[in-house]
C-alpha cells in the first residue's frame, strides 16, 4: 500500500497525477474515508454479522462516488478474521478502482493522512508513505484562495508547521516505510525526484509520467477544478518562492516567528528575525478572524460547492479534531 501525504498545497495533486500515469498504480481523488471509519479498525474490527454492511458504507461513502465505480459493492468472502475484514472493505474501492483503470495496484493522496501513519500502518504494516513538504509560506500564499484551511499568516504558520512535525516524526519512528521529498526539488528536477520516489515505492518509472499536460482532466473532480488552474501546465518553477514577492514582511516575520524551526529543519532560508511583539489583544484578533472565515469557508464548501454531499463526515472530522481539519 502506497500513500502520498503532506500539507495541503504541497505540491501532492501534482505527485498523484505523475504516479497515476505510471504502469503500476491507480491513484484516485481523495479518500478520507480511511480515518472516517478507523474507530472501526480500533474496535478490533466489524463485529459478527456485520461485515457487509461496512463494504456496504464504504462504497457509499461520498467520497468514493466521486469515483464512479462500476457494479455493486463486493461480497465480503467468507470465513475472514474481523481485522482481515476490515481491511477488505476499505481496500474494495481502490481495488475496483485500480481495476476499473487497467492497474494492476493502487496508492491513495489524501493530505490529511500525514497525522495519521501510525494508523495506517497498523492497518497495513507493509505501507510506504512519501511525505511531500513544501515552503510553509508558499502553502499559505496558495491556501488564499481555498475554501478550507487557515486564514492569516498567525494561523498558516501554526497549521503547517504541525503538519512538517507530524511527517517528522513519522519519519523519525518509521524510516523504513517513509520518505520525506520536498516539491522544490521534484519541481526543479522532476527526472531526478520522480523515478526516486518510484523506486522507493517499489513501481516502475516511465519517462513519460511528467507530461502532466496529457493528464486526462477528469481525473480532478470536477467542482475542485478551479483549484488546480496550472496543473495541466506541466511540472515547473513558477509556483516556487512566489511568497517573496507576495507575502508581507509583517507576514513573514510572523511565519518566521511560529514555523521558523520547521522552515529551517526542511533547509528553507527562515528570512528576517521573526516577529516578537505580537500582543494577547493581536493575537485574539488573529484567532477570531481566522476562525470566523474557517467557519464562513466551511459552509461555503460543504454546503454551497458540495451541496451537502460531505456534511455529516466533515462535521464529524471537526469534532474529532477542530484544529486539523
């Protein structure tokens, strides 16, 4: 099992898209549902009797329509362990998917993943995860126009930099089955970062997985469009160091200040010395605005993009964790 994590806006769409046109792997949109229905797996897995009616759940789950799987969902074989159960029936939708695409394996980019390979490799011990990283003030200059996500430099340099620590520590205790790449080099050399990250994942490279401008466009979700409006441009730099130009100085101070550490533990340059004189008053400002337009942005995703097809999973992700997600 393959997985490709990381903060948001870190370059993993572009990553999945390369992988996706490889010979080996299919790498559908977004799953979520892996975390969606962990307390499952912590359960020790569906109870007797029970079995089908969690394929059942995971093949409706909004998400995996998205997919648009062909058939009904499969029948659990008999006889499995709950734990092996489980694991059948959230591997079901990849496998039809990775079917339904002429591949023979699948891998999975989903962002959010990056705080949960502790997880994941209970569920699967074998997994490999590349965990993409990408320049905090970069992510944050791209997050502005996102419907989800922090709001000011106070809150982005916060929720990134929790991120950067979560993919360090998972490579810290499992170096084996993580890799950390950070999309500045695989935008620079994409001939040299590609076929590493392949090999580490154990499938083989072709040259022509970076011609993302032949990328069939329906493989990104057709209401997510607007937020890839380069992606089929092709892998490049352009994207690379724009907060230098677009980031106030304030801003970057601020950055520095809370994700400095981060920035430098990954070999970015943490500019200036960061801020020091952001009073309580500021700070609460900074915490109401950026949570007043987190909550404007998130019925403005869920409710109004999305018309409601995701709302009971995502207000459950926000009661689990209101800072994560």
């Amino acid at each position: 099992m393959r997985f490709v994590v990381g903060n948001d806006r870190s370059g993993t769409t572009m990553l999945r898209l390369v992988l996706d046109r490889g010979p080996d792997l299919a790498v559908p949109p977004e799953s979520m549902f892996l975390t969606d229905f962990a307390d499952v797996f912590e359960r020790g897995g569906p109870a007797p009797g029970e079995e089908q009616a969690l394929v059942q759940q995971v093949w409706e789950h909004p998400k995996v329509l998205l997919w648009e799987l062909p058939g009904p969902a499969p029948a659990v074989p008999a006889g499995l362990a709950p734990a092996d159960a489980y694991r059948f029936a959230i591997e079901a939708p990849y496998a039809a998917y990775a079917a339904k695409h002429g591949k023979p394996g699948w891998a999975d980019k989903t962002p959010h993943y990056v705080h949960h390979v502790d997880h994941l490799l209970r569920v699967w011990p074998g997994a490999r995860f590349v965990v993409l990283v990408r320049d905090g003030r970069d992510v944050a200059i791209s997050l502005r126009r996102m419907p989800f996500g922090p709001n000011n430099a106070w809150a982005a340099a916060q929720w990134w930099a929790r991120g950067i620590r979560a993919g360090l520590d998972a490579q810290a205790a499992h170096p084996e089955s993580v890799l950390t790449v950070r999309y500045e080099d695989v935008a620079t050399d994409p001939a040299g970062a590609i076929p590493r990250i392949c090999a580490f994942l154990g499938v083989r490279y072709d040259a022509d997985m970076l011609a993302l401008e032949k990328v069939d466009r329906s493989k990104i979700v057709a209401d997510q469009a607007s937020w890839f409006p380069t992606i089929f441009e092709g892998i490049g730099t352009s994207a690379v160091g724009r907060w230098r130009d677009e980031m106030s100085q304030r801003d970057q101070r601020i950055f520095a200040a809370l994700a400095g550490d981060e920035l430098r533990a990954h070999g970015y340059d943490a500019g200036p010395g960061g801020v020091t004189d952001i009073s309580p008053l500021q700070e609460r400002w900074f915490q109401l605005q950026n949570e007043t337009l987190r909550n404007v942005n998130f019925l403005r995703l869920r409710v109004v993009q999305e018309r409601g097809r995701e709302l009971r999973f995502a207000l459950a992700r926000r009661l689990r964790d209101p800072i994560k997600r």
